[in-house]
C-alpha cells in the first residue's frame, strides 16, 4: 500500500452515492437474486442500479433466432421488470452470454460503475459455488444443478473489481481522466449461495413475481401462478432458515452471504464546550 499522504496522491473516495449496486450475469439473474430486497429498499427511498453482464443471447430455445433481436428483447423485459421494482437504472455491459472470461476488460467495465455510482453495498453471484446437490441418500429423487459458468465468472470479476481494481488509483488510470475517482465498497453480498443475511420480503415477493412476469421471452404467461406460488415457497423456506439460524419471526425471506469490507469510523463527538 502507497503513502496516502504523498505529494500528487489520489483520494480513494469512501463516501457512497448509492445504496446497492446488484451485478448479475444474464438477464433476470438479478431478479431470481435479489428483486424482492431490491423492490423493499427501493419502495424506503434507497437507490439501486442493476447491471448486467452479458447479452442474454444464448436464452432461448430457438437456435435460429438473431442473437441482436434476443439481446434488444431482453434488455426491453429486464427494464420493464427494474420499472416493477423502482430500481434507478440498469446498465447492460453486453458481453458474450456463454462465453464470460474474467478478464482485463470485463474487470475494467464493473471498476467503471462501480466508481460511477458508489454503491455502499453490492450484490452478486457466489463464485465458489459450483454445485447446488442434495444428498442422494436422504432424497434419492431429489436433482440438483451445477453452477452457470458465467455466474461462476461474474462472482470473480466482481470480486476483483472491488479488490484491489476500484479502490486503487494506479489500477486504470484512464478512468480517472473520465472523473471517475477511487472508491471502496463496504459490503458485498452474495446470492446463490449459504446465508447468513436474510431480509424480511413479506411486503415485496408478489412484486418479485410481477417483474419476474416481464421476462415474457423465458415464462409462459400461463404459468403465472405457478411462478408466484414458486416464488412464495422458495422465500417461505429461507423464511425459515432465518428463523432456525438467528431466531427471526419472518414470512419470506431472502437469503444472502453478507461480507464486510470497510466500517465507516464512528462520527466523533465534539468536546463539551466545542460544539458548533
């Protein structure tokens, strides 16, 4: 680490602008992770940008439909479901869905927002989770899945980029001539993944369903009930997870692994007498 104090040193800004950043790898990845914690803060005054790293262009079961048209469409349904939720802007970086490589460019993308909006907290896919199985023992007719492998590549870019690319000035110097200043997260919360954060949803996992529902290209509007009442199970399970692990009286639930990264110092009280 360089001396802060040094002639010509940069400040590394800790200050934040937005609330959360939520950065997922395809379209409606942010909604599976977080819509109904992001429609709650969102409906308390709080600021959220989603991004999303590819263009989506491998989410369809029709191989001869124009990667262009799938990627526009998509687009058009992610912000017609961040419009349900309130969320302030949606950015699309559009790389190549199937394809995501941890890389100096991808890292440089998410440095570039992450400096342009500071979020205090951002959220995004578990990189260390490459299996979701039960044990074929205790439910032999249960499946499990393995972990998209852009998901897996989202998590590290991320990762990267919050440390030590965003925060550190000598990390791409050219954003620094767009105004794009230095910055530190505070928290990182990862979804997919073990929790140990939950936040109570109970008033926003219909809202998560109804923008769920936008994304008409990968839901058959006949199944609207199916996906509200899958939404509810899946929240009613964490809802208990919560209630197991940290004694929590909730409904539904979203689960997350939350880490901190900076503690803001306490404000310091001014001496008696010293007061402004």
């Amino acid at each position: 680490m360089g001396d802060r104090t040094a002639a010509g040193a940069v400040e590394m800004i800790t200050t934040p602008e937005f609330e959360a950043m939520v950065i997922g790898a395809h379209p409606d990845d942010n909604d599976f992770g977080t819509a109904a914690t992001s429609a709650l803060w969102a409906s308390q005054g709080k600021k959220v940008v989603w991004v999303v790293m590819t263009d989506g262009s491998e989410g369809s079961e029709i191989p001869d439909q124009p990667d262009e048209e799938l990627m526009l469409l998509r687009e058009r349904e992610q912000r017609a479901a961040a419009e349900v939720y309130g969320i302030t802007a949606v950015e699309f970086l559009r790389n190549r869905d199937g394809h995501l490589v941890n890389t100096e460019d991808t890292r440089r993308q998410v440095v570039r927002l992450i400096r342009k909006y500071r979020p205090r907290v951002v959220f995004t896919h578990d990189p260390t989770r490459h299996i979701f199985a039960p044990d074929p023992d205790e439910n032999p007719n249960a499946t499990g899945y393995l972990n998209h492998p852009d998901h897996r590549a989202t998590g590290n870019i991320v990762l990267d980029s919050i440390f030590p690319f965003a925060g550190n000035p000598r990390s791409f110097r050219e954003l620094l001539a767009e105004g794009l200043q230095p910055y530190r997260v505070h928290e990182v919360y990862f979804f997919g993944t073990e929790s140990n954060t939950y936040v109570n949803v109970s008033e926003t996992i219909d809202v998560k369903s109804e923008g769920l529902m936008r994304h008409a290209s990968q839901f058959n509007p006949e199944d609207r009930e199916k996906l509200f009442e899958r939404m509810r199970e899946r929240a009613a399970i964490v809802a208990k997870e919560a209630r197991e692990k940290k004694g929590l009286d909730i409904q539904y639930a979203e689960g997350f692994r939350r880490v901190k990264i900076h503690v803001p110092p306490e404000p310091k009280t001014p001496a008696p007498g010293n007061e402004e």
